[in-house]
C-alpha cells in the first residue's frame, strides 16, 4: 500500500518540511509516514520538534492502514460505521 497524501508544514521560525500522509481508517487522524516505507513505519511528531519512528499498524478485519491508539483499542470500527451509528442517532 502506498501513501494517500502529502503534508507540507510551515512553521514562523522553522523550515518548511513535507511528509507522506495516510488517513486512519477508524478515525481519519492523519499519520505521518516515513518516505519509501509505504504504511510500514510511522513517524511521531513531539512538541520539541523531534519525530520517533514507530511501527505501522494495520486493522486485518476493514483492511486499513490504523492509527497506534486505534490499533491500541483492539476492535474495528471503520470511520464509515461510525457516520451511520451517528445517523441514526
């Protein structure tokens, strides 16, 4: 799988930089992705302006790059699910 979008960041006392993006498929936070690593490795970003890598993560039941506190949670529910509950409601 490969990214689904671009990120440009443009801060007042910072170099602008640019990442790979890829929505998550439970909460459509966005996730940073590490260049030429597909889904694979997801870099964190940290108020210092350091960034860690992490592991991908990836939900086996919807098929779909997941964010680490949704991947965390341990069930799936695609963000499509979500919008019909709130329908409903």
């Amino acid at each position: 799988m490969r990214h689904q979008g671009y990120a440009t960041i443009v801060q007042p006392d910072a170099p602008a930089f640019e990442r790979d993006t890829c929505n998550c498929g439970h909460c459509q936070k966005v996730i940073f992705l590490k260049p030429g690593s597909g889904v694979t490795v997801y870099l964190i970003p940290h108020r210092d302006g350091r960034w860690t890598e992490e592991s991908g993560a990836f939900c086996r039941v919807c098929m779909r790059p997941v964010c680490l506190p949704c991947h965390d949670i341990g069930r799936c529910t695609p963000f499509e699910v979500q919008l019909e509950y709130a329908e409903k409601r």
